[in-house]
C-alpha cells in the first residue's frame, strides 16, 4: 500500500510540475524553484531519491532556458560579426540579467511578436555600454575596437529611425 502511495504522489507532483511550468514562461525562473522546493517538501525527506529525481527534472526546464538564452545571444552576435565571448562578456557588464533578456527576446521571436531586426535592435545599446565598460576596465583592445565597428552601422540606423 506505501509503494502505491508514492508512486501516486511521485506522479502528481511531477504533474503538478509540469502543469504549473507550462502555464507561464515568463515566470518560469521563479516557478522552477517553487516547483522544486514544494516537490521536495510533498514527497519528504524519506523519498529523499524521488525528491532528487523530481528535483532535476524541474531544473532541467531552467537550464533549457539558459541554452535557449545562450542560442539566442549566439544568432544575434553571428548577424552582427562580433566574437561570441566578447558578445557575452559585454551584455553581461551592462545588464546583469542578460541571460533572462536574451531568453525573452527568443520567446517573443519564436511567437513572432518580434522580427531578428527588433532583437537586434533591442540588445545592441547593451552592447555598447557593455564596451565602454569593458575598455574602462581594461584599456583599448583590438577586439573591443573591431566590435565597435561591427556594430556601429547598426547604432547608426537605430539613430535615424528614432529620430
């Protein structure tokens, strides 16, 4: 009768999981850990292998975010011509929640709210704070100089549809 008892909470918690995930991707951070930690507490420290296992899967959901996060970052750095590394070092040094931004800008991509250009468009004033930042901290660098360029035509014409 106990074997019955935690296969069935081991099932309606995942489900529970899977089913409050689903409802929302732009709180899914936050869901994920809620849906973590009540998914440990429902099934008990005495299910401590089930607890974990139902733990990983939650955080998996997270982890996917960030490789969609990343993949995101990768396609708009690729259309610009700036190194990937670079193009990461420099969003992470003007917005400190990058990953969250990127993951969002794919979001809305993929449900075509936005076209690669408004993404583009979006993330790039970030990347040139995040240069000046990065060439405050560590002086001129022919990366920093050859990114500078790569984006500058596309500062230009953000200039010109604003104004």
């Amino acid at each position: 009768m106990k074997t019955v008892y935690h296969i069935v909470s081991f099932l309606f918690t995942v489900g529970l999981c899977f089913y409050v995930l689903r409802l929302s991707r732009k709180y899914r951070p936050f869901l994920v850990l809620v849906c973590t930690i009540a998914s440990i507490i429902w099934l008990g420290l005495a299910k401590g292998g089930i607890a974990a296992f139902v733990a990983v899967i939650c955080t998996s959901a997270y982890a996917t975010t960030r490789l969609d996060a990343r993949k995101m970052g990768k396609q708009i750095a690729d259309s610009v011509g700036i190194e990937r590394n670079l193009f990461f070092t420099a969003l992470e040094q003007a917005h400190p929640l990058y990953l969250h931004f990127l993951a969002a800008l794919g979001c809305a991509l993929e449900k075509n709210e936005i076209d690669a250009n408004a993404a583009r468009s979006a993330v790039l004033p970030y990347i040139a704070n995040g240069l000046d930042t990065l060439e405050a901290r560590f002086g001129k660098q022919p990366q920093i100089d050859s990114a500078r360029v790569a984006i500058s035509p596309y500062l230009k014409d953000m200039t010109q549809v604003s104004a």
